[in-house]
C-alpha cells in the first residue's frame, strides 16, 4: 500500500480553499489537522474534512500524526510560521511568496538545513497544462532553444475586495508579492534556466489602495546561449 503523508494546515483562508480538494483526495496524503485562531474557521474544517483544528500552531505540532505542514497563511507570517515547523522536525510545504524578505527567506532555509526537512515553496501556475504544454514542446524540439522570452500578463487583482494586509506592501501586500511570483515561476520553467540578474520597476496605480498595482521586469536568465 502506498503510505499516505499527514497533513496538518496552518492557516484556513482563500489559499487553503483552493488547495483543499487536492489535499484531501490526493492518494498519498491525509488531512487530519489544521490551526486557525478563527473559531468559526476551525469548525468548519472539523465538520468539512473530519480533522482536529486548533487555535494555535503550536497546538497542531503537538500531534505527532501530522508530518508536514502546508502555511497558508497570509504573506508576513509564512517565515515564523515556517521556521517553527521546521524546529518541530516537520517538512514544510509554503505558499507564494516564500517570505517578505530575503533575510527571513534565508532563515528559512537555514532552518530546514539544521531540522533535515524538507521545505517547498509552492507556486502553481508552473503546472496549469498550457504551460506544461508548452514546455512539452520546447523539450520535444518542436520549437528552437528560447533565447528570450515575453510575458504579459492583467488581472484586476487591486481592485477585488482586500484585507489591509493585501495592501500594505511591508506585510507583504501588492502585485509583487502575489502576482509576479507566478509569473516568474512560469518563466523559469520556460526557460529551465535561474534568473541571474533582473531590473524592475514597480508602480502604483489607485491611490486608496497603497501598494504595486503593477511591476515590469527585466530577467536575464544563466547560461542562456546567445547568438552574436
């Protein structure tokens, strides 16, 4: 039988909602718990899925059921909440964006290193099917070698109803943070190549919603060949 990993969640909104059905039906996964400090939001995962939920993070670490914990919770908590999870000895999986800087991304890692887990950081456009499609070809030799590579890409993701997190860019609100991870996610896959350099710009564009409304950027991927 094909061992199944216990799942415990941390966080219950929008990006638990839309990884919930996979996470409960993917065969080799169990969802038996998650925190949340909503009362509400724990009631309900218990009458939905079955699990035990509790106030706090700490709590569901206490059960020695769950072996990796999926953060989902909103963007500037997803590095202390992380870097517990690996201290408690559990393999992490991360929503987008990994952190709000570099320095918590490295504690991240850094902690995962010391615990011997494994930690993921969780993007998902990269396996919608046009992309994989897309890349199918490029791996079949259908299409020459991407030497560069275009993106454009609007939503009117400013303008959807916001909690004050979404807009404050130090806690991790705004295009950059919520958008631009997929798409460079995307083109990496693409490409199949790291970004060694990049130049962006970002800008605001409604002035009651504080935050990027909306980025361009340049990303020179390694070891790309260049024709002269």
């Amino acid at each position: 039988m094909t061992r199944r990993l216990g799942i415990g969640v941390c966080g219950l909104s929008r990006g638990f909602v839309l990884t919930a059905a996979a996470l409960a039906h993917h065969p080799r996964s169990r969802l038996l718990a998650a925190c949340d400090p909503r009362a509400e939001a724990r009631a309900r995962f218990e009458a939905d899925f079955g699990g035990r939920a509790y106030a706090t993070l700490d709590g569901m670490l206490g059960d020695p059921a769950v072996e990796v914990v999926y953060v989902a919770t909103p963007h500037g908590l997803h590095a202390a909440n992380a870097v517990a999870a690996c201290a408690a000895g559990r393999h992490v999986l991360v929503e987008k964006p990994m952190a709000v800087t570099l320095d918590e991304c490295a504690a991240m890692r850094d902690a995962a290193a010391r615990a011997g887990v494994v930690m993921m950081v969780g993007p998902s456009h990269a396996y919608d099917g046009p992309y994989r499609h897309m890349r199918a070809l490029i791996e079949a030799g259908e299409v020459g070698a991407p030497r560069m590579l275009w993106m454009l890409n609007g939503t009117d993701f400013l303008n959807r109803p916001r909690t004050p997190a979404e807009l404050d860019t130090s806690r991790g609100g705004g295009v950059l943070f919520s958008q631009a991870a997929h798409q460079v996610d995307v083109a990496r896959l693409l490409m199949r190549a790291e970004v060694a350099d990049l130049r962006c710009a970002a800008f605001g564009l409604d002035p009651a919603r504080p935050t990027e409304g909306a980025y361009t950027a340049h990303l020179r991927f390694a070891g790309v060949a260049r024709r002269a």
